[in-house]
C-alpha cells in the first residue's frame, strides 16, 4: 500500500464528460483525458485491504490492489502485466464494464468506492501507447484444431487462450467483421471501434484465423465443423430477443433495438433506420435502451422518450442490497445526460398497451398506462391510459436465449431449464468436444462475464486436448453475480 493517507486525503474524481451540445454532433467516446497526477490520488485511495472483495466483485478476479499500488508507483510496465494476468481486454472492460468491483470495494462501505475502472482503462490505454501490448505466439504448437463459433467477448477470450496455448485456433462469425456486441451492438459514443481492431490485430499476429460472414450451420455443415476440429467453442451468444407482443407490433417504424444498433454502427448518421426528424419512443430502461438513445440524438431525433416498466430505481443502495451485493441504482448514463439536456424524458412504471399506426401502415404513436408493481404484476392504473406520439419505436427488453437454429440442432446439444446451453464444470455440453462460453451458456450477460467464461472453457478444451492444462479458470459456469 504506497499510500496508508490516500483514501483519506483524496475524493473520488472521474473524467469530465465533453458538452452535450458538443458531442452529440460526433460519435466519438464521450470522455475527455483524464491527467496522471489525477489518475494517481485515485489509485492512491485504494487500501489494500487485508480481505480484496474487489476480487470477488470482479468475475475475472482482477488483481486490483496490485495495480492499483504499481499505478501509484508509476510502474506502468509491470501494472499492465498484472492486469493482462487476469484479463485479456481490459480496454473492453475499462470502458464498458459496469464494474461490481467498485460495489464491492471496502472503501465504499461508508465512503465513494475506489475508481478501479477508471485506473484499469488507464493501465491498457497507456500500455497501447508505449508498444507494450506486443503479440505472444506458443513458443510450442500442439498441432489441435479448434473452432470457436462467434467472436463476441466470450469467443475472442477463447481463442486467445488457446491460440496461446499451442493450438490452431479459427474463429468463426457470421457479421462482417469480428466483435460481437462489442461491435455491432454497443456504439462508437461508448467504445470506439479501434480498439477492437488493435487488440485483433494482435490476436492474428499470434496465429489465430478469423473467417467472417460465414453462418455456421448454413455455410458450413455442424457435420463438416466437427469432421475438421479436434474441439469446438460455442461462444454464438443470447441474440434471441424479447418481444412485446401487443396490437400493432407489425406497423412501419417499431424495430427489435438489434435491428436498430447494427445498422447505426456501421453507418452511423446515414443509417437506413434513422432517427432524424422523428419522435422516438424506446422501449426498455437498460443499457441496450441507453445505446439507442444515444444513437436516436445523434442521428438528429426531434424528440426522445425512454419508458420502463419497473419504478424508478433509488438513488442510494436499498437496505435489501447492502455492501458488497451489486446494487440496482438510477443511473446517471451519457445518454441519459444527453437525453434531459434535449427536453426527453425517462418514464418509469408504465406498460405499453398498443403501437397505434396510420394507413399507410406506419407507426405514429404508442398508448400506454401507469402500472402499479412489480409486485401486483404489473396492474395496470385505471384512467392513466394517454398517447405519445412515436415515428420510430425500438424495443430494448433484453434477451431471452441462444438462437435454437440449425447449428446448435444439428450437433444435438442439451438446454438448460431457462434455455441456455447446457455445460458440465469444464464448459463441455453433452456433446464430447463441444464447449460453450459466454452469453450462449449464461444467457444475457455482461462482457466482463463472457471474458471470464471464454477463459475459462479455454482451460476446459486444453485439458480435452492435451489431457492438463496451466490455463487459467476464473470461474465455475455456475457462478453468478453477488445480488
Ligand atoms: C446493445 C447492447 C449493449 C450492451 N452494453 C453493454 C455494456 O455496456 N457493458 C457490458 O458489460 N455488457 C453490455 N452488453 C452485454 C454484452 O455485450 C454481452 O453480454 C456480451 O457481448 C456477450 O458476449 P458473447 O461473446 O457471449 O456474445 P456476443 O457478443 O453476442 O457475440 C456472439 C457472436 O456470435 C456470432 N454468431 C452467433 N451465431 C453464429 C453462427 N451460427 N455462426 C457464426 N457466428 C455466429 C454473432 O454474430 C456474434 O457476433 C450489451 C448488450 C447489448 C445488446
Ligand atoms: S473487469 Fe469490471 S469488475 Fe473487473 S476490475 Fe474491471 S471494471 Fe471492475
């Protein structure tokens, strides 16, 4: 601990976020640079606790008091090989994480946590910027053939680890382009796209293939996949989506949000569903319903309205979730920021009744009504029926499971009782040799919790290959978050 007075002596300081009105006319990140000497009172905060719950917070296990103390000492070399030690994307997580770490930190028992992520990001950034983050190929190759299915967080951690460890690794993806959600889902405002192309090009220097647009299951036979790998990953993800389906769900204009996102990632302002001009009503209070605000105000929205069924959140933890748990909270996202700053609204406690369209078949408004609940299920608040009025609708109620498509049919995989792949304690399914990591497995999820998965079924398809292995297994797929 290099400073015993640190958490005494320092508050809690984060990057500033740019203006609004300056950046929602672009779609890069939204924090400005955060100074060293400032990144290191927060790293001098942490007390390195006898007990680290925010090693149990996190599901990687990240080494946080050590990187922290390295931070504080300005050994940055070695800071990063202790973070890369536990996790292999740090840029993800140190963005995109809604970090249980800090839920957990000692500190915040009585105090505002550690800024763990916040450091973490600093770590991998800085490490980028020096060169420091150089490709590893196996100094020994095994001659195994692996095929890991989807390159979301989950598979990209697979295939590192085992590309690492000596064997032939392709990933396979049917998006143009490797990432997963990291790519297509969550937008540029949040992480830029660069960092994933920097981190693949390392994982390609290592050895590891990608072969994009190819759907396994259509493209190539679960037959043909199995007859050319001596084991398999199934890191495809929870992509099945909820739907809400009331009275004019099939009007013009109300898109699933994963119809909305992808398009808007890659085309961005020009995209062929586009907000400009119109009144957009999201349906769906989470992060998949801030990614499409955020989008909706970029591409020029004339308004935007954000409804969720359950109450509003309370601001501080609620006595049924005390430390270290990882609490439900009001949040306070750049969208959400961006969104009161343009006049729209978060309405909360309220159920969608009908989507209500014109003739020529186009939405143009949504009824909907207060709801009492959750508790009384949802009962819902005689008279408070009213219109809003919504050119574009997107539906953001999360995801109900793996998509049961020809692929996971074909080779005859087991479900578990919500839906999920099934898997044994090394990630293998009932099926010898096919294994399955990520939100595929745990159903949806977060992507520090895919990283985690995907390093540990590494370690499950290495010992079925080589009969040990020295990879690491961060968590059981049972595991689940503190709550
Ligand atoms: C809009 C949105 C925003 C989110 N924001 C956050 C956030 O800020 N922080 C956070 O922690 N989590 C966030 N999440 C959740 C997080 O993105 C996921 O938990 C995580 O990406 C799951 O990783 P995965 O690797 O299991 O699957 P995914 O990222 O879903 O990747 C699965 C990949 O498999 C591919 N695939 C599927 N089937 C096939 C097939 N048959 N052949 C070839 N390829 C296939 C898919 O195209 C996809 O690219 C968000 C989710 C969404 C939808
Ligand atoms: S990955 Fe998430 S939980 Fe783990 S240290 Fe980073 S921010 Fe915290």
């Amino acid at each position: 601990m290099a400073d015993p007075k640190g958490f005494l002596t320092h508050d809690r300081e984060l990057p500033a976020r740019r203006p609004v009105d300056v950046r929602i006319q672009d779609w890069r990140e939204v924090y400005e640079a955060f100074p060293a000497q400032k990144l290191n009172k927060q790293a001098a905060r942490c007390m390195d606790c006898g007990i680290p719950f925010c090693h149990n917070g996190c599901p990687l296990g990240n080494l946080i008091p050590e990187w922290n103390d390295l931070v504080y000492r300005h050994d940055w070399r070695e800071a990063i090989e202790r973070l890369h030690a536990t996790n292999n994307f740090p840029e993800f997580t140190g963005r995109l994480c809604p970090a249980p770490c800090e839920a957990a930190c000692v500190l915040g028992i009585n105090a505002d946590p550690v800024a763990i992520k916040r450091v973490e990001v600093e770590i991998v950034d800085r490490a980028f910027a020096e060169g420091w983050v150089r490709p590893q190929p196996a100094a020994v190759k095994t001659g195994k053939r692996v095929a890991v299915v989807g390159s979301g967080p989950a598979g990209l951690a697979a295939a590192q680890q085992l590309t690492r460890a000596g064997h032939d690794v392709v990933v396979f993806e049917r998006a143009d382009a490797p990432g997963g959600l990291l790519r297509y889902g969550i937008p540029e405002f949040k992480m830029e796209k660069r960092h994933i192309d920097r981190r693949l090009e390392q994982m390609r220097a290592e050895g590891t293939e990608f072969r994009v647009n190819v759907n396994v299951g259509v493209d190539i036979t679960a037959a043909e996949l199995r007859a050319q790998f001596d084991a398999v990953v199934l890191a495809g993800g929870a992509t099945q989506w909820r739907d809400l389906p009331v009275a004019g769900r099939s009007l013009k204009g109300v898109h699933q949000a994963m119809e909305y996102l992808p398009p808007a990632n890659k085309a961005l302002a020009d995209s062929p569903i586009n907000a400009r001009g119109k009144h957009v009503v999201v349906i769906g209070g989470g992060d998949t319903g801030a990614d499409c605000i955020g989008t909706a105000i970029r591409q020029g929205a004339a308004s935007v309205t954000q409804l969720e069924i359950m109450p509003k959140p309370p601001a501080s933890r609620a006595g049924s979730q005390p430390w270290p748990t990882f609490p439900t909270l009001f949040k306070m996202e750049s969208a959400h920021e961006e969104l009161e700053e343009g006049g729209g609204a978060r309405v909360y406690a309220v159920s969608t009744t009908e989507f209500v369209g014109d003739e020529a078949g186009n939405v143009v408004a949504i009824r909907l009504v207060d709801v009492e609940g959750p508790e009384t299920g949802f009962r819902p608040i005689p008279g408070s029926e009213r219109e809003l009025p919504a050119d574009l609708v997107t539906l953001s109620m999360g995801f109900v499971g793996p998509e049961k498509g020809l692929l996971l049919e074909e080779l005859g995989v087991s479900f578990d009782a919500r839906g999920n792949v099934a898997r044994d304690k090394t990630y293998m399914t009932d099926v010898e040799g096919v294994f399955s990591a990520g939100d595929m497995g745990r159903g949806q999820s977060l992507i520090v919790w895919a990283i985690a998965e995907g390093r540990a079924a590494a370690s499950g398809v290495d010992r079925f290959l080589t009969g040990e292995t020295a990879l690491p297994y961060p968590i059981l797929p049972t595991a689940r978050p503190l709550v």
